[in-house]
C-alpha cells in the first residue's frame, strides 16, 4: 500500500470509529424502553416517574449539543471523544450497578451528556481529517 492510500484508510477508521461511537450513543436513547416494566417492579416506581428514564435522555443530548461547539473550541477533537466515550462508559456502568432510581438517572444523565457531545463529532471529524478538495 502507498503512503496516500494509507492515509486515505487511516482516516476513513478514525472516521468509522466516530461514527460507530455516535451510533451506539444514539442506540441507547430508545435501549431501556423494554425495560421499563422491570425497572418500575425493581425500584417501586409508577410509569410516570420511569418515564424519566426516556425522556432525561434527548433533554440532555439536546442541552450538550450546542454545549459542545464551546467544547470543541476549546479542545482537540481527540481529547472529546476519549472524554465523552468514557462518560459514556460511566454513565453505562453506573446504570448497570444502580441501588436506586435516583443514581440510575444519573446515569442516564451522564450518558446523555456524552452523547450530545459525540454527535456534533460526526460532523465535525470528517471535515477535519480528509482535505478540503476531497
């Protein structure tokens, strides 16, 4: 393989990465609806305070998008998507070890949060690592 090919597949991977990053973000916002019968039953909770599993999700993502255009401004793309992918991680852990409802929208609320700062980063990642004319 010659040096520009390789470059060339070096930045479609990063590339792939960012977005199956985002996917998986994006992927977990609609995830806990089957659950929320089982999640009602194992905290004592009524379908309207489980519905907050649901809806905290695109309120934050949502917040965290414009957020995220300060952020990337003020950090390298590299350091945001290792940031929010480890948030993201956390937010998922503390989700699957929650003792009670509360730490467990915290949870969601931290993988909210990542996930409004991995989408803006499909955009943005393509744009930055393939040249203009491409």
């Amino acid at each position: 393989m010659n040096n520009a090919s390789s470059a060339a597949a070096h930045r479609v991977r990063i590339t792939g990465v960012v977005v199956f990053g985002a996917f998986l973000a994006l992927l977990n916002q609609t995830v806990m609806s089957p659950a929320l019968p089982v999640i009602m039953a194992d905290f004592a909770i009524d379908a309207s305070t489980a519905q907050w599993i649901m809806s905290i999700y695109p309120l934050v993502s949502g917040i965290m998008v414009p957020v995220s255009a300060f952020l990337i401004d003020r950090f390298t793309t590299r350091q945001l998507f290792f940031a929010a992918t480890g948030a993201f991680a956390a937010g998922t852990a503390l989700c699957a070890a929650a003792p009670t409802f509360f730490l467990l929208i915290c949870g969601r609320v931290l993988q909210a949060a990542a996930s409004g700062v991995l989408l803006p980063l499909v955009s943005v990642v393509p744009m930055l690592v393939f040249p203009v004319e491409k």
